[in-house]
C-alpha cells in the first residue's frame, strides 16, 4: 500500500525570497519539494526482511520488506486443501459411481436372469403337468410366483445399472458447483493476504529512509519504507501578478541550483489560480506588485537526482 505526501516546506520563506527576485525580471526564487511515496501493508506483523536501505535506488518490482507470514501461509494451505476436497466431491458426482460398483450389479443382474429363466422353465413344466393332472393348483401357483419375482428382480437390478452410471442429481450437482467457488474465492483471498505480507518497491526510487527495524510490531497500514520516485521530484517558485497571465503549462524553464554543474532543465506542469502575497501587507492598489502566485516546474527523471527536496533554487522562464 502506498500514499503519497509532499515536502512541508515554509510557505511565507518562500514569498520572502521572492520579494528579493525582482533584480531579474525573469528569474525567480524557489525550492525543490519531494512528492514521497510511502511504502506500507495493509495487514499488520512482526518486520522479518527489510531488503531497502537509505541512499538505495530501487528498481520496480524490487522487494523492499516483508512480514511475518506463517498464519497467512497455513490458511492459504487450508483453503487449498479445502478447494481439492469441493472439487473431488464434484467430480464424483459427475461420473455416478465407481466401475467396481457398477460391475457388482451387473453381476447381481446377470445372477437375476438366470434365475429368472430358470423360473420361467419350472413354470412352463409345472403348466404342462397341471393340464394332465400330473400336480395341484397350488404347486403350479407357487411356479407362476417364483417366474414373477425373479423377472421383477430383473427389472429391478436393471434399473439400478442404469441408475449406477448417472451422475448426481441437478440440484446436489448446483449445490457442489457453488461449494466449489466459494473454496475457490477463500483460496484468493488468502493468497492476497500472504501477498500483502511482502511489498515492492511500485516504481523506480530512492530510498529516503526506512521507518521500523527488523524484528519491530507494524500496525496495518503504518508505512515501512519512504522512497522518492525521479518523476515525483518537482520545483516551485512564486511569480508577480503581473507575469501569471503569461503562464501555462509546458512552458520551459531552466533550474539554477549551487553545486550544479549545469542549469536543470524543465517544464511548468500547474500554475495557481489563487493570489498569495508577501506578508506583511494590507491590500490596496499600490500594493498589487506584492501578489504572488505559486508555479510547479517538473524536471526530466533522468535530472531529477541533481536536485534535493529543499533545496533553494534559481528559476529563469524561457
């Protein structure tokens, strides 16, 4: 997680050092302000890896610390674990039962037909003898008996077969399918929260400084690591009332710093819509020339490490 914050600088040094800049009519007092970015998590635990030191350049993607993670780690494992036991049980219930037990009843059926025909045969025998007065009505009813519920077990077990190779029902199918995607969306849910326990550097930057030490508590959210990105280094410097109209964003400038070797170059990005003025004062007309308005000047990132966050600066318009 990260956030974004800017230098506090002193806003009435600033309109000091302007009142001082009308020796050149195009140069103007400033400083440099760092927009820093604020590497934290959103979960809490115990700093275990701090990989960024101050005055290192990180490069994106590059770690800068990590958390505890063991709890994190065991719930992903559990939630895996629970998502391949909600898939097995799907997969069961599409392919019906298993081949073993469907050859058991057809062996039961097979078993059933032959006792059927065997059925059948006694009751035809039986029939012929009762015709010639060979056995009573009551032997030949117990034939035809026996020849009905063996072709009713038939019957029966032939269903079973069939029964055997279906799949679950729709509903207990619907019901699984749903068990299924909510272990699907525990186990996303816990690897975000293992994620959350190492964080990267979003964007190349230097390490301004790092805020806890190996071994300390970080509360969710607390930032661990304060990084300066190129394109976040930036210029502001105030203009008269008179010169704002001129003003837009793209206009180029140049940067004067001491130690440089040579003027920074870079281009206006916001320009204020709101007056400030050089304390002290009390507005009236002759007092116009103190209104100020404040400008943003960005630098190349390739420039950016010449100049330090507040650091005063010299700017001349182009």
């Amino acid at each position: 997680m990260s956030r974004i914050s800017g230098t506090p600088i002193c806003l009435l040094l600033a309109a000091a050092l302007v009142a001082c800049s009308h020796q050149d009519r195009d140069g103007y007092q400033g400083y440099v302000e760092g927009e820093f970015v604020y590497l934290g998590s959103s979960q809490s635990g115990k700093l275990t890896e701090l990989s960024a030191t101050r005055g290192q350049t990180l490069h994106a993607g590059t770690g800068a610390f990590a958390l505890e993670s063991a709890d994190e780690t065991a719930a992903l494992d559990q939630a895996k674990r629970q998502l391949a036991a909600a898939q097995s049980q799907l997969d069961d219930m599409l392919t019906g039962k298993r081949a073993p037990e469907v050859a058991s009843v057809r062996a039961q059926l097979a078993q059933a037909r032959a006792n059927a025909r065997k059925a059948a045969l006694q009751l035809s025998r039986d029939a012929a003898q009762f015709g010639v007065g060979g056995i009573a009505r009551g032997q030949l009813d117990d034939s035809r008996a026996n020849a009905e519920a063996t072709a009713a077990q038939v019957r029966d077990l032939g269903e079973q077969v069939e029964i055997a190779r279906l799949p679950g029902r729709p509903q207990q199918i619907g019901a699984q399918r749903a068990q299924v995607a909510a272990a699907q969306a525990a186990v996303a849910q816990a690897q975000w929260k293992l994620d959350q326990k190492r964080v990267a550097a979003p964007a190349e930057g230097l390490v301004y400084d790092t805020l806890y030490r190996v071994g300390e508590w970080v509360q969710a959210g607390s930032p661990v690591v304060q990084m300066l990105p190129p394109q976040n280094v930036k210029v502001r410097f105030f203009v008269p009332e008179a010169v704002v109209g001129s003003l837009a964003t793209g206009r180029a400038i140049t940067i004067h710093c001491d130690g440089c070797a040579e003027d920074v170059p870079a281009k206006i990005t916001y320009v204020s819509n709101q007056a400030e003025y050089t304390p002290p004062v009390i507005y009236s007309n002759e007092s116009r020339s103190k209104l100020v308005f404040m400008v943003e000047a960005h630098p190349q990132p390739a420039d950016a490490a010449k100049l330090h966050p507040g650091q005063p600066v010299a700017v001349r318009l182009q």
